[in-house]
C-alpha cells in the first residue's frame, strides 16, 4: 500500500464519525482551510515578526493540514496516492524543465 494510502487509512481512525456527511465536508474544508492559515500564521511571525523558524513547530502544523487534507479526500473517495499523481503530472506538464517564472507569467489555464 502507497504510503499516502496508508496515512489516509490510520488519519481516518480518528475522524468523527458522528458527523453527517454534508457537515463534515464543512468540518473537513473548514479544518483544513484553519490549519493551512495556522501555517501562514506561524510563518508571518517568522518573516516579519523576527521569530526564529522551528521545524517542528512547522511539521506539526503541516501535519494537521495533511489530516484534513487526507480525510477529506478519504469521504468523497479519492486516494491520498491519487491526489498526489495527479498534481505531480499537472506540474509536470506545467513545468517541464522545472519551474520558470516565464512560464509562470505566461501560463493558460
């Protein structure tokens, strides 16, 4: 089993199962959308508050946004494993030499 699968399936465990399923995509989007502004939080402070950068502070909270990010997908039934192929072809297609900013600015959607 891929290891994102794997994560998905042990994140799951310990999701709330008593919620009906419109609300827990709420819950979930919602989770996640607070967990990723935890980040940007904690990174404002590094940036501009002169707060000195701690990985595990930043781990920690890259992990509560994959636990959103995997449970969320996990009820609309994608694999985690899924989501990641499909982002790397998107990039790569995007970005084939890797990134460039010319292609950036001159990006179709």
């Amino acid at each position: 089993m891929d290891l994102f699968d794997q994560y998905q399936k042990n994140a799951k465990k310990t999701l709330n199962s008593e919620v009906e399923e419109p609300y827990l995509y709420a819950n979930l989007g919602m989770g996640l959308a607070g967990e990723a502004g935890e980040v940007c939080d904690y990174l404002k402070k590094v940036v501009f508050h002169g707060h000195s950068l701690d990985k595990d502070k930043v781990c920690d909270e890259l992990g509560d946004v994959l636990w959103y990010l995997a449970n969320l997908a996990d009820i609309i039934d994608i694999p985690l494993s899924e989501v990641a192929e499909k982002n790397i072809k998107k990039l790569q297609k995007r970005y084939p030499n890797g990134f460039e900013q010319i292609r950036s600015q001159q990006r179709v959607e």
